[in-house]
C-alpha cells in the first residue's frame, strides 16, 4: 500500500540522490521500492528538472571549450 503524497517523508537530498542515480539507470530493486513508498513526486519533478538543467549546462560548456580549443576543425 502506498503512502500518501502529502504524508511522505523523504528529503530533497535523498530525491536528489535518487534522480542522479536513475539518470545513470543504474538503480536495485530494493532501493527502487523505498524511493516509490518515500519520495514525495513533487521533489522527484524538481529534482529531475534541476538534472537536466545541470546536465543541459555541461553539455553547453563542453561544446564551448571544445569549439574554442580549436579541436573540432
């Protein structure tokens, strides 16, 4: 049985966690089943939106350097 949203206690730095993880896919089962029956999805939607922002940035300043180094000519 699941618990309900308002009631869930996980923190936003185990959502964190959680979300960085599942951008690897590399998640146990067990692991898996806690964060269903924790996380509050509100955290899990922000935590994933911070994700791809920071991954979205990365991938930004790593085409930069590289167009910059000269490498990519």
């Amino acid at each position: 049985m699941t618990t309900p949203v308002l009631q869930r206690k996980g923190s936003f730095i185990r959502t964190m966690k959680a979300v960085g993880w599942s951008f690897f896919g590399v998640r146990k089962g067990s692991d898996y089943e806690k964060d269903v029956n924790q996380l509050n999805p509100v955290h899990v939607v922000i935590a994933a939106v911070i994700g791809v922002t920071l991954f979205i940035g990365f991938l930004l300043l790593l085409v930069n350097w590289v167009l910059a180094s000269g490498a990519a000519k």
